[in-house]
C-alpha cells in the first residue's frame, strides 16, 4: 500500500488535465482513464504519476505528461481496426493506452525499461534502433513517437500504410510541438497543431539542408 488515492488522481488527471486541453475524443479520455499511469512510473515517483509535467525514467529518457499522450492520440484518430507502432515506448505507458484503441500495438525500444502491465495478445515488445522502426510489423496505420524528434526518418514514412499517419513531439527552433503527419500518393507531410513540453529522443537529428 502507498496511501496514495490512483483512482482519484487518475479521475482529476482526465478532469483537470485532458479535458481542458483539448482531449475530447471519447475512447481516449476513457483509455486515459483506465490504464494504471502508475505502474509504469519509477516506485519513487509514484507520488508525481498523474502531474501534469515530464517524469524522468533514467538513461536521459522520460515518459511524456498526459495532455501530450492525450492530445497526440486525439489528433491521431486511432481506429479500433489500425495496427500501431509506438517509437520509444519505454515503460509502456503509450503502448498500453494505444492498445485499449486500437487492434495491435508493437512497443518499439532501444534499451531496458521495465514495462508495466501491458494487454497480453494485444502488445509486442519489439527492441532496436528507434529510429529504424519495425519494418517486420509493417505497414502501419499508425506510428506514434513517444517523444520530440527534429525530424521524422524516412524509414519510418517507408512503413506506414497508405494513408498512414504520424504522431510525434517536434523540434522547430528549439521549441517543442505537437505534429500529425500523413502519408498520401506516396507523398508525406507534417502539420503542427499545438506547443507543448516534450522531451526529445536521441538519434532524431536532422539532416542539414532538410525541413519538411
């Protein structure tokens, strides 16, 4: 026991938290609402689990605060039929939230990160270099990079089904936004759609002379 109230916390972090900042699809508020964000937070952070802030998880990695979950899933438009992969999934957070959406999620990381409880048959842990993505699971309705990036890999675009989109934290300028990407008649593009504080993930640079 931890004296701690999650049920409570979870019910204020949909109240205070998603609902104000533009999470208005149903199916993710109610995801949001039922996966235990606690089991996949550091023990002694339990206490920071439904704060409205980056939580640090080692090794320069962080698991990202609930509106930029809540807003990159909302903008995503995740169907119950779409196959997903979540780029930098380390605990699992994402991928367990995904997986109460959509019909598969593969959990892609490049290192260790103990994972909370995630939907058996639902979720494959896959490990690899994060910006090489899972061609093995591919084509994917979704890709959802847990995290800012300067630049989105061609590999990645190269696994997504027609009509594919992109969800991902944005590095323009030193500032950090919130982007949804699709791709159509071979062609890709990205849109930002708010500013948000996400933490970047590394080997996302961007390529001299390149700009989507």
């Amino acid at each position: 026991m931890t004296g701690h109230n999650f049920e409570l916390m979870r019910r204020a972090m949909v109240t205070g938290q998603l609902r104000t900042t533009a999470v208005n699809d149903p199916r993710v508020i109610a995801a949001m609402g039922s996966v235990p964000r606690e089991a996949f937070v550091p023990a002694d952070m339990l206490p920071l689990a439904y704060t409205d802030r980056t939580l640090p998880l080692g090794d320069g990695r962080f698991l990202a605060a609930p509106m930029v979950t809540g807003r990159l899933l909302t903008e995503a438009r995740v169907r119950p039929i779409d196959r997903v992969l979540i780029v930098g999934a380390a605990t699992g957070y994402a991928a367990a939230v995904a997986a109460e959406l959509a019909a598969r999620v593969v959990a892609l990381e490049d290192g260790a990160f103990t994972p909370g409880p995630l939907p058996a048959g639902r979720v494959e842990r896959v490990q690899g270099p994060l910006a090489g993505g899972w061609p093995d699971g591919a084509p994917y309705d979704l890709i959802l990079i847990d995290g800012a990036v300067e630049a989105v890999p061609p590999a990645l675009v190269e696994q997504l089904a027609e009509d594919g989109r992109i969800a991902t934290g944005l590095v323009r300028d030193g500032v950090t936004k919130l982007a949804l990407g699709r791709k159509a008649g071979g062609g890709f593009g990205l849109a930002v759609f708010a500013d948000a504080e996400v933490p970047r993930l590394p080997d996302f640079a961007e390529p001299v002379g390149f700009r989507f």
